[in-house]
C-alpha cells in the first residue's frame, strides 16, 4: 500500500491535517512547488491531478519545459566493502557496475528494466 499519488509520472503526498481537517499533499522530486488539497480522497487526487495539469500547461504557455522528477541518474554513498562487492558481482557476470545496481534495484522493487 503506497501513500503517493500518481498522474502523468508525477508523484505526490498524502498527509492529513487535524486542526484544519483536510488532505494535503504536494508534488515530489522536483523543485517546483505544486501543492493540492481536498476535503476526501476524492477532491484530494482531482485536486492534485488538476495541480499537474495546471503545472504542464503552465510550462506550455512560457515555452518552458517541465521539471522531470526522475532523470534516471543518482550518486549513492554505500559503504566500501558493498561497493566492492557489487563491482565483484558485476564483473563476474560480464555486467558494467551501473547495470549490476539497475539489476539490484530492480530486484528489490519488483521491476526488471535493461539500461542501454
């Protein structure tokens, strides 16, 4: 079960504030601020939708193109001996590191993806 919602490859919260009784989220994974709310689930995932939407014309009418949340590259700090392994494991299955972490991640999240 996943608290994000989802539209158009944009990911955003779901939180709930009890002084103000509503669902709020915003867009994450970009640094543009998109942030919706709503009064149900309901009006919470229109309201973000109508976020995303808004966003994309938005750009559309500056000539701007939107922020993409994922690019497909990240730095990750692990710790020397993971890093020797995983470069260990990759040359021994003919794999450059990159396709070895890409085959790890997928692994763990249940998705099987090949990297050019």
């Amino acid at each position: 079960m996943s608290n994000l919602l989802s539209y158009k490859n944009y990911n955003g919260t779901v939180e709930y504030s009890k002084e103000d009784n509503c669902l709020f989220g915003k867009v994450v994974g970009i640094r543009s601020l998109l942030s919706y709310e709503g009064a149900s689930v309901q009006e919470l995932e229109q309201d973000f939708q109508d976020a995303v939407d808004e966003y994309l014309s938005d750009c559309k009418e500056r000539d701007v193109k939107p922020e993409q949340p994922y690019k497909g590259t990240f730095n990750v700090r692990i710790s020397p001996e993971l890093h020797r392994n995983i470069a260990v494991y990759a040359m021994e299955h003919g794999k450059s590191l990159n396709a070895a972490v890409e085959e790890a991640i997928g692994n763990m999240v249940g998705v099987q993806t090949k990297i050019g």
